[in-house]
C-alpha cells in the first residue's frame, strides 16, 4: 500500500479546529465521496480520457483521508496513480489542485450545504453562493484589471482547430488578457497553452489560467497541466454563473452539444431586457475550414432565438489579431459601463440572471421527455429549454449519472414541435458527424433520440 501525506497550501493552512472538525465529520458522507472522485480525477490530470469508467478502473483500491493536525489539516493519498510523481515527488500543480477540490466541496460545501434542501434557492442567494465560493478561491483577487476572457469550445476537436485556439491564446497573451477555461483538454487548454507564450514574451508575471469545473464533468474533463487556479462549482448552474460574472468577455470556440449549451446559456442571458445596455463582447471563431460549423450554429440560432441573439455575438474565421483587438476595444466598453454604473470590476453584479438559468436541471428520461420544445414561448425562455436539452446530452454523454441511466434504461428521448425537432436533429447529427461528441478514436453512440 502506497501512502502519500500532503500538507495544507493557501487557503486551506489557515482553518481552525472547528472548521478541521466539521471537515472530518464528512467523511462518511455523500460529498465525501464526491471529493474523493474529483481528487481522483485531479491525479489524472493530462490524461486523455473522457470515459469517466475507464478512467477510475485502475483504481479500485484508491482512498483519501483527512488527518488532523494542530494547524490545519493534512490530506492522505492512498495507492494515488502515479502519472502525478516526478521521481516520486506529487506534481506541484497537482497538490495545490487537490486542496483546491478540498476547498470548494467540503469546506464550502458544508457551508453551503450543496446536497441537501437547506442549499440556496433564491436568486439573490445563489449569486451570493458564487461570489463567496470565488472570493474564497481568491479569484477576485487580481481581477479588476478587466482582463479575464472566458475561452469555450470543445474537448473533442482536430489538431487545426487546436492549433488555432493557441494562436488565438498567443494575441490575447500578448495583450494581458488572462484566460479562463473549463479547464480541460481541447479547446480548453489551447488558448491557455498559447497566452502562456505570449504572456512570457510581454514579461507579464501575473498570467492567470484559471479552470472552472463541476464533480460530474472534472472526471471527463480533469484540469489540464498549465491551470494555476481550479474552481470546482457545486453543479453546471453555478458553473455557468460564475463563468459571466467573473468574465470580461467570452471567445466560443468550435465545439459539440457542451459548447452549444454554454452559448445558449449566454444568449439567453444577453436577451434579457434587464441587460439591454449591457455591454459583453462575444465572440465566436476558428480556424480556415470551420466555416460550415460556425453557418449552422448561425442558422439555429436564428430559426429558434431569433436575430435578436444573432445580433450579441460576432463571428470570425481565421484571424486570431482580429478576435483579440476586437475583444480587447469590447473590454474597453464593459469598462466603461462598470465605471458609469458604480459596479465592481471584478465580479458582474448588475448582470440579470433568471431563475430558470440559476436552479439545477436535472436530465431523467422523465424530465427529458417533459422538455417545452416549442416555438409558442418567447426566445429567453426557449433558450433555456434548449439549453437544459442540451445539458442533458453532456449528461448523458460523459457524465457518471447520466451515463448510469442510459445502460438501464436507453436513450433520453427529446419530442416537441416538428419544425424545431427538426433543427435539433440536424445540428446534433452535425456534431456527431464531425466527431465532436467524444475524443477521436472513441465510437459514439448516441444518449437520445429526436421524435
């Protein structure tokens, strides 16, 4: 039996001994299980694995403790997977990952109560959740420079749209600009990989990479090598929140159905009356070659929110200068309303966010099968449905629960208005076609059926 003990960094060195005590208390519980999965999944940083089965098989025999000790709390890795030693050394970044995970689960989980009804329900209280969850992980700290760019985009993507996703990182490195991702592979660590370059060349010290996850995606998506600062958010809702109001700006990335659901996600949010005014520089871009991609993500949108939502983003093909001197005379603006409206640089209080986008879905062939897929609703509104739609083929692509009722039971099946059913379907087979489901070399088979 393997044993390595890991010593309390940043946040985590400074508990007190009743904080250490409820800390220990959760180690029979639910959440501490899902710790464990994530600090697993952590230790699996690099791997390229979205099969979250495949990937825990090797560890049966993996365990965590918490030991106590007078300043804190220490972590015992039990038979931890050895891709993260050097010369059996844990990997630096790995380690601070590791408290990261401690920190966001069980610590503010249990402040929060993440699994239980007592958890925040209201608007205004969820929004509380997200600033308190990131000012404890100190990402606040550093970001009133109005320089952090949300970068989303596939995890599944060929090895040009990669290419370019660091190219684009290069121009916003250059710039400043710091990267935020959902911290895993693909398009998600391409733009970091390339500001890293771009941010060494300006002799910028304080580049910032920084990953936001979820426990049910971190174990198809585990942080890739160059995040410096992990963010577990307790669902994808809160994850998604803390995204747009930690951001600046966002860059979309070519993707599959998690890509299309974060621009749903967005839009639906820019098409509130409430963020009129709002400025949010959004940009959508690839490669030479991804035209196509970008014509039928422009056509749904428009056949089913409208060119309304058209009109909140921007596309550009093939010109990583052009993404980052528009973005960077957008951030101008948002700094310029922040300063008109008295908000915080920081975090993005003024922007509205609805219920409907705040509160978990969670995707049962039941709640699946009871999706409004109508046009007979106002755009906002569909958004969300077509997002929680497509949330829940994430679910069932790569997520442990999701993945768990498709064996039992089939696919989710999606039903409602021809028309619009039939824009689901023919967007969906595109991703699939494109391989943009599941990493190269991995078959798919489909987690829905579109009647």
């Amino acid at each position: 039996m393997n044993k390595v003990q890991l010593n309390p960094v940043g946040w985590m060195s400074q508990l007190s001994q009743i904080e250490v005590s409820q800390l220990q208390d959760t180690a029979n519980s639910q959440l501490f299980q899902m710790f464990k999965n994530c600090c697993l999944a952590v230790l699996n940083s690099g791997v390229d694995e979205d099969n979250f089965e495949v990937l825990f098989a090797p560890y049966h025999d993996f365990d965590i403790r918490l030991v106590r000790r007078e300043r804190g709390v220490k972590i015992e890795l039990i038979n931890p997977p050895e891709v993260a030693f050097v010369d059996g050394e844990l990997i630096k970044g790995v380690h601070e990952h590791i408290f990261s995970v401690l920190r966001d689960l069980l610590f503010m989980g249990n402040k929060y109560a993440f699994l239980h009804q007592s958890a925040p329900a209201d608007n205004e209280s969820i929004t509380d959740m997200v600033f308190d969850m990131l000012r404890h992980s100190n990402a606040l700290e550093g970001n009133d420079n109005l320089n952090t760019v949300v970068c989303w985009g596939g995890h599944s993507i060929n090895q040009t749209e990669y290419k370019y996703t660091k190219e684009v990182g290069y121009q916003l490195g250059l710039r400043k600009i710091n990267i935020c991702t959902g911290c895993g592979p693909g398009a998600m660590k391409g733009p970091m990989k390339g500001a890293t370059i771009g941010h060494a060349k300006q002799r910028y010290h304080e580049g910032r990479y920084i990953g936001i996850s979820e426990p049910s995606i971190i174990a198809a998506e585990p942080p890739n090598a160059i995040v410096n600062e992990l963010i577990v958010m307790p669902d994808i809702e809160k994850r998604l929140e803390a995204f747009v109001r930690l951001s600046h700006g966002i860059i979309i990335f070519p993707g599959g159905v998690g890509t299309a659901e974060e621009l749903l996600y967005i839009l639906g949010i820019l098409m509130n009356d409430k963020n009129a005014q709002q400025p949010f520089p959004l940009i959508l871009t690839g490669p030479a070659g991804s035209e196509q991609y970008f014509e039928a993500i422009d056509a749904f949108v428009g056949a089913t929110l409208g060119k309304e939502a058209q009109e909140k983003y921007q596309i550009i093909v093939d010109d990583p200068q052009d993404v980052a001197r528009v973005m960077t005379a957008g951030l101008e603006k948002v700094r310029e309303f922040r300063v008109a409206m008295g908000d915080a640089f920081s975090f993005n209080w003024s922007l509205k966010i609805e219920d409907a986008f705040q509160h978990p879905f969670i995707p049962t062939h039941e709640t699946m099968s009871q999706l409004a897929l109508h046009h007979d609703q106002s755009p906002a509104e569909l958004a969300v449905v077509l997002r929680q739609a497509f949330s829940g083929i994430v679910a069932g692509n790569v997520k442990a629960e999701g993945i768990k009722q498709i064996k039992e039971r089939g696919p989710f099946v999606l039903s409602g208005e021809q028309s619009l059913m039939q824009r689901i379907d023919t967007l969906l087979e595109s991703f699939v076609a494109q391989h943009r489901m599941k990493l190269p070399g991995t078959a798919y088979e489909p987690c829905y059926v579109v009647k």
